[in-house]
C-alpha cells in the first residue's frame, strides 16, 4: 500500500502529495501528515485517493464533533482544527491568486472567521422517502453522492433548528404527499425561522392539519414551494413577523424571503461588510456602485456613510426588496437600484450607468470578468472585491492588474462557511 507525506490542501479540502511525478489527492488526509492511501482513480498526471491509515499524524487534527462526518456531505473539514481551517483557507486563497492569476496582493490582510459551530443560517436539507421502512430521511446529501444522509443532529446548524430534524421526519412521513416532498429549505431570520417545503402535488385537508400544528407546536413559519423560488408563498401563520437581519454597525436591517440569496453566516457576514467598507472607505459626495448588491447588503451600509450608492443586480425581485429596505431605513435619497444581467455586461452598458468615483463588487462564484473587462478609461479609482471562488478572483484579478492598470493592493480570505471547503475572500484594488 502507497505511503505518502501530505504537503498542503486544495480547494475541496483533500490532502495533496506527490509521488513520482504524480499529484495524489487524498480524501480525509492533513498538510505535514504521513498517510497510507488507496487510489480509486488513476489518470496520467494524478490520482484520486481514500485515506487508510495515518501513520504521523498532524497536530491540527481534532476528532470529528458530529457523529455523521464522513458520511455527510455536508461538512469536510472537521477533523481540522478550525483555527487550522482557517489558515488553510487563507493558504489556499494565495496559491490560487498566484497559480491562476500569476497576482499577489501587497498586503495580506488578517483572515475574517467567526463562531465554528450553529453558523448556518440558511440550509437546504434534501427529504426522501424509504419506501421498505416508511419512513423519511432529511439532511444534506452524502459524501460525493445524490443520496441523502441518515443525520439526527447538525451541529452546523443552530441548535434549535437541529432539534427539528427528527420531528421534521415525523411530520412528513405522516403526510400524503410524502413521496412528493423532495427537499425542505430552512431560513432563519432575527425574528423567526421559516421552513418552506418544495411539494409536488396538492396537499390534503388532513396534510395542511398537521402542517398548522407542527408551525404552532414548533414555533416556525412554513411556505410552500410549488414550482420554483419565486413560487414559494406563507401557509402558516399568517401573521408572522418577516424575515430579517441586521447590521447594527451600520443601523440598518434587512428584510428577505425565505428563498432569497442572503449570507448564511450572520456573524461573519457582519465583520465580513465593516472589512469590505473599511477598504472601500466611501465618503461623502462621493458615487459609489455596488455591483451583483443583491438586497443590499453592502449598498445601505454604503449609502449610511453618506456617499450616493448605484446598486445593480440581475434578479428584479431582489432589487424590490433592496428598495423596500432602503426607504425602511430612510436612506432612499442616497441609493438607485438598478436591474442589469452584469454576465453580459459591455463598456456602453456599463458607461450608461454613469461614472463612479469607486465600486464594490461581490460577484456568485462566476466572477466578474465581463464587468471587468468593460471597466473603461474613467474607471473607478478603487475597487473592492468580495468573492466566494478563489479561482475566478485570480482570474478577474489578473485582467484588473494587466489589462486595467490597477494595484493589487490587499487580499485575505473569509470563513464564512467553517467546516467546509468554500473559500470567500475580500480584496482591494486601486489605479495606478
């Protein structure tokens, strides 16, 4: 059996070594560890491997806190010592830069983390049926498979939204649509926590009974999904309180539907938005767009400091809500929201919105280079970009640098999702 000496992480957390030439990805193992591994896939240039035995063991190795890793997909780094998490993240956010981007920052800022445990405030938890057992299973899906895990706690989770995965089971097998419930989605807001279920078919007089005692008895919002996102609509109770969260930094709260993008760590996304304006240091008179904003996560943070704010986003739902929350917080004069696929963005597209003196830009994990390369001769002077893909970051980094003549100024990586392998990051950039 194959020995090796495990050097680093890459991007889904496996262990990497090298052997004769070859790189070895190891599931499971850890930098400075000597492992036995098996392969399960051979290619000319690396191997996929399995974890068999660790023979010297790394001291940021922990024992797992949940008793499903491993087979859960959800998590794959608990066997790492968060603080080593993080340093890890940090790691694998500069060899992406400099590997994909051949870019380094100035200055590597100090990684933002939170909180490793209850983080998740949003989840979307498959739901299948056991036909043989008539039962029901809810979780993430297994480890590299569609299958759903068999978990009874998530520690992931908040506390009391882990406490109802068992009586979620309960629930839906008992109802008749319980073959056609494929996935339950959870969002937890300040002032309650909503649970919308992705149903097939109409629910019976009988399903909707139970559904009402369940919300009641559990003190949750249900909505009901028939069809795609925007479907979703409240069942149970009518009179509950919207979803919401708060920068109190910035005297601002947010509102937002159950199937709406938002943060899922609240924690680290408030310490995540005081870094991005920090860097961005908006002031007043000045213009500012905030690029893919969303709901308006960082534009009303933006718009409280006084400078006028452009936010631009692709879904007109979000855009309602970011203006909703926006005259909610009395700051409707300092911000205009605007509807713009940014994918197809052109130099005309982009110049018709008007100069700006700087610009924030937090992109899905497709980056943003077709805004970037329509960053034209009035550029803005800085840019701040937060991302969730370390390897579109070194691409779009690499144009800003060569093609737009702007300085690499600051990156440091984010831990917004502990436990996992994602790596968010915030980076600054500013014209020579």
């Amino acid at each position: 059996m194959p020995t090796g000496v495990i050097e680093s992480l890459d991007h889904e957390a496996r262990g990497i070594a090298r052997q004769e030439g070859k790189t070895i990805f190891v599931d499971g193992a850890l930098p400075g560890e000597l492992v036995d591994y098996a392969s399960f896939r051979k290619k000319p240039n690396y191997e996929l491997a399995h974890l068999v035995a660790v023979k010297r063991a790394s001291s940021a190795r922990v024992t797992p806190r949940c008793p499903h890793f491993g087979i859960c997909g959800g998590c794959a780094m608990q066997h790492m010592d968060p603080m080593a998490q993080v340093a890890a993240k940090q790691r694998v956010l500069e060899d992406s830069l400099w590997h994909i981007g051949r870019v380094r920052p100035e200055t590597i800022l100090s990684p933002v983390y939170g909180e490793p445990w209850a983080y998740r405030h949003r989840a979307r938890l498959g739901v299948r049926q056991i036909e043989k057992e008539g039962g029901i299973l809810i979780g993430f899906h297994e480890w590299r498979s569609s299958y759903i895990a068999d978990i009874r706690r998530c520690d992931i989770l908040p506390a009391h939204v882990s406490a109802l995965l068992l009586p979620m089971r309960e629930l839906f097998a008992a109802l008749s649509v319980a073959g056609r419930l494929p996935q339950v989605e959870v969002a937890v807001g300040e002032a309650c926590t909503a649970l919308v279920l992705r149903i097939l078919q109409p629910l019976s007089q009988r399903d909707e009974k139970l559904l009402r005692e369940f919300a009641d008895w559990h003190a949750v919002v249900i909505y009901l999904q028939p069809k795609g996102p925007d479907s979703a609509y409240l069942f149970h109770p009518q009179s509950a309180p919207p979803l919401s969260y708060s920068l109190p930094e910035f005297d601002v709260q947010l509102e937002f539907r159950p199937t709406d993008f938002t943060q899922v760590n609240h924690a680290v996304n408030r310490i995540l938005v005081r870094r991005a304006l920090n860097l961005l240091d908006p002031q007043l008179g000045e213009r500012i767009a905030d690029m893919f904003c969303g709901l308006g996560n960082f534009t009303l943070p933006i718009a409280r400091s006084g400078a006028f704010v452009v936010g631009v986003e692709g879904s007109p739902g979000l855009v309602l809500r970011g203006e909703a929350s926006a005259a909610a917080n009395g700051l409707s004069s300092r911000v205009e929201f605007s509807v713009a696929n940014l994918f197809n963005c052109t130099e005309a597209s982009l110049a018709a919105l008007g100069r700006f003196d700087k610009m924030l830009i937090d992109p899905p994990r497709e980056g943003a280079m077709e805004l970037i390369k329509a960053l034209g001769s009035d550029a803005p002077r800085r840019i701040v970009y937060v991302s969730c893909n370390p390897s579109t970051l070194a691409r779009d980094a690499a144009i800003l640098v060569a093609a737009k003549g702007y300085r690499f100024l600051a990156a440091g990586a984010v831990n917004m999702f502990p436990h996992t392998a994602h790596v968010e990051s915030v980076a600054l950039f500013e014209r020579q």
